[in-house]
C-alpha cells in the first residue's frame, strides 16, 4: 500500500484543470473517463436516485442549524432554482454541448452559491441527479454527481464541504483519477486523484480517538458491468481529505490474503446488487457474487447466489466477514432500513426527521466503536 502521487500529466489531461490553475472559487477554498452503459440517460439517472436515496437520515443538514432570514431563503432558492436546470440539463439533454456547457455552469453556480453564508445548512434538495448526504456527525457533507459527455462516457464529479463555525466555505473539489490507475484498491489518494463513485451512504467510526467515515457508492462502470465502492475517508492532521488506508481486512478469512485500501464488487449490469450497512447488526452486508459460466475472470458475468459477506468493525479496520448468514435469503428478505421514500419517490419527512434525532442521541453516548 502507498501514497499515490498526482503527477503534471494527470493534472495537464484532466478536464477540470482549469478549475485548478485559473484563478476561480474553487482554488480560493482551500474524472475518471471511462466506457460506459448505452442504457438510456434516463434510465442511468434513476438508477443514481435510486441509491441516492438510501441515504437515510443524512439526506438533510443537522436539526441544530441557523434559522435563514427571509431574504437569505430567497436567494438560496435563486440560485437552487439555477442549479436545477443546469443539473437537469447536464444528464438529460440531447446536445452533447449543451450537457457540456451546462456541467461547466454547474460547478460555477454551485461554488457561487456554497460561498453564500451557512449555505453548509441549505439541503439543495431540488437536486434530484445530484447525490448530497452529511457525516453523521454533521462536520462535513459530500456531494457527488456523474456527467454525461456521450452514450458511452461519463464523468464522476463532487466536492467535500466542510462545516466551519462562521458559516464560510472549505470546499474540496473531488478529481477522479480512475483511468489512470489499472490498481484503484491499493493506493492512499487525496481529493486530487479520488477514484470516484456516486454515494450513497456514510458511516461514522471512531478508533485512537479519530473518526472515519466510510462512504458506499455506486459506479456505472462499463458497457457491461457495475461497481460498487467502499471506501474509507479520512482528514489529516491539516485537516485535509484521505481517501483510503489500511481499513479494509482479511486476516480472519480461510485463505489468507492481503488487505486493500478500498474495496469494490463488479457485477453484470442487469444484475440488482445488495451493498448496504445494516445498523442491527452493525456491518456491511453484501451479495456474494457467482459467474454465471465457468469463466471466473469475466467479472461482467458474476451475479448474486443468494450468500451474502461483510464487513465488520475491529480495531480500526473493517474486518471481511466470509458467510454473515448460515442459510440462503430469499429475495427480499434481506434486512432492511425503514424506508425513506415511499413506492413513488416521494420523501418521508416525519422518518427523515426520527432517523435525524436518533443519529444525535446515538452521538451523545459514549463510543464504543
């Protein structure tokens, strides 16, 4: 495992350079290209919101925040109703330079409006192919989206806000620098050269008196297959983002190998893949996966056979789990959260706001993690 360096190279090719080198909000503060589905944009964006939205309780900012005057909601809801269009634009329009156009006013707009005062408390929450969710601990958020620059290429996008005490912005754009590593799990990496996912869900640890924050995306990977992504997230002694790290084990499997910085499934595309933190049992649970021939090395064919792994918390890493059940789950059974958003998408406010106050009063108890 190593640090991995962001060379010129990388900096010169990437499309955002200018975001870096120009003098712009994103430098004041403080993606990967790849193959992908020819499944219609549509069908694409759903699939975000669909994983978007387990999210739960952590979809909106903390109970405690900042009542805004009328006048500030007034100018958030300005620049939201901006950032709606643009967002739509850059995953449904048909001109490739209109969705072009459109994810560079994005970012713009959206750094304009992250410098409005405690804009850290406004959820965006019109942002429907925009994937938002806080650290339960409310010290940071993640927003992460994909663009789409043809049928067979999208961009990964995000930045972390950081929460701040007199409501300005700390702002860390996320670089996705997938397709220039053929190792994406071995490598400690940066905001800089992120290897990048659509998230989903956080989860909050703590080990030696430091919290870590494990994210759970999603990844429309290629023409064939998808991924899903674990990773663990970090801020160092310059309070600045690590992606990744000793975190993830497997020294209590049979077969003995070595540890990743992150870890992932790839699976074939039409397959429907369980990749989730079950609370009750406090792990992470996932289908094992099976090819559906003979040919163990097409990881575009492998599907779930009803087993399921995990991840358990231990001494500052997340231990692999080889069997979590000791019987086959029929489909649906597996444990789930209340849900969040009911059969047409529609948001549940009074279980938004449950799961929020039991996330506080989990915080003020004495870790044991």
């Amino acid at each position: 495992m190593y640090i991995y360096s962001y060379s010129a190279e990388i900096v010169a090719t990437h499309r955002w350079k200018r975001w870096i080198t120009a003098p712009s909000p994103w430098r004041q503060t403080t993606g990967s290209q790849r193959t992908f589905s020819t499944l219609p944009t549509l069908l694409v964006t759903l699939v975000i919101l669909l994983v978007a939205g387990t999210a739960t309780g952590q979809a909106f900012p903390p109970v405690n925040r900042p009542v805004f005057s009328k006048a500030e909601k007034k100018e958030f809801q300005i620049r939201q109703d901006s950032l709606k269009v643009l967002s739509n634009q850059l995953v449904f329009a048909e001109d490739p330079a209109i969705r072009l156009r459109s994810d560079s006013q994005f970012i713009k707009t959206l750094v304009r409006a992250l410098k409005l005062k405690n804009s850290f408390f406004f959820p965006f929450d019109s942002l429907l192919p925009i994937s938002r969710i806080y650290a339960p601990d409310s010290t940071f958020r993640i927003m992460t989206w994909q663009y789409k620059k043809d049928e067979h290429l999208y961009l990964q996008e995000g930045a972390i806000q950081v929460r701040q005490p007199d409501g300005s912005l700390k702002l860390f754009p996320l670089f996705d620098a997938s397709m220039f590593t053929g190792k994406p799990t071995d490598s400690v990496r940066s905001n800089r050269n992120w290897i990048g996912a659509v998230y989903y869900r956080i989860i909050e640890k703590t080990y030696n008196g430091q919290n870590f924050y494990t994210l759970l995306g999603f990844d429309d990977y290629s023409l064939e297959s998808n991924k899903k992504w674990m990773e663990v997230l970090h801020f160092n002694e310059d309070q600045e983002p690590l992606f990744g790290g000793p975190f993830i084990s497997f020294r209590e499997d049979t077969a003995q190998r070595q540890g990743h910085a992150r870890f992932n499934i790839e699976y074939k595309k039409e397959a429907v893949t369980t990749f989730n933190y079950d609370p009750a049992m406090d792990m992470i649970i996932y289908d094992h996966l099976i090819p559906e021939d003979d040919d163990t090395l097409r990881l575009d064919t492998y599907i779930p056979d009803g087993d399921y792994e995990g991840f358990k918390w231990k001494n500052g890493a997340w231990v692999h789990v080889e069997k979590v059940f000791h019987y086959k789950l029929k489909d649906g059974d597996f444990p789930q959260d209340e849900k969040i958003l009911d059969e047409s998408g529609n948001a549940n406010e009074e279980k938004l706001m449950e799961q929020t106050q039991k996330n506080l009063q989990k915080k003020k108890k004495p870790s044991t993690q």
